[in-house]
C-alpha cells in the first residue's frame, strides 16, 4: 500500500489524498480521499472499500487502514503503512 493521504495530526484524521493498494498479482487500486464525503472514493469498476481508523490518542501503532470487498471480508492494515 502507497499513502499519500494527508492526515491532520492533532485530530488524527484523513484530510485529503489518495491511497494506492496493490494485490499479489500486481494490480494496483487508487483510492481518492473525498473531503465532502468525509471517505475514500474506490476506483469504478472495483467493489472494494478503504477505511481509516485513527489511533487512539493519535498512536500510530493503533492506527488502522480496512480493506473489504464485495464478499464483506475486512483485510486490517495496522501501525505505519508505506
């Protein structure tokens, strides 16, 4: 996972960016952080979804990133993701 997404430090929220998964067949997806929405936007033509789960009190061992697909099965990204 690549991220690019802006995060406001003392809130420890997603402010804008973009974040891009790429599977183990090499594909890669960019997900757009929508500020209006307050979510990412996946790619069109995927059912997956990105979301982001700050730490608490703003802890990057407990951040997470949460990505489910249309089979509702959650992949959990935790700590710092590059």
């Amino acid at each position: 996972m690549s991220n690019v997404a802006q995060i406001e430090t003392k809130t420890d929220k997603i402010v804008s960016g973009s974040v891009v998964l790429i599977d183990d067949e090499g594909s890669s997806y960019t997900f757009t952080y929508d500020k209006n929405k307050k979510k990412f936007v996946p790619p069109s033509g995927t059912n997956l979804t990105l979301q982001y789960q700050s730490g608490k009190s703003g802890s990057i061992e407990q951040r997470k990133w949460i990505v489910s697909g249309s089979d509702q099965q959650n992949i959990t990204l935790t700590g710092t993701v590059t």
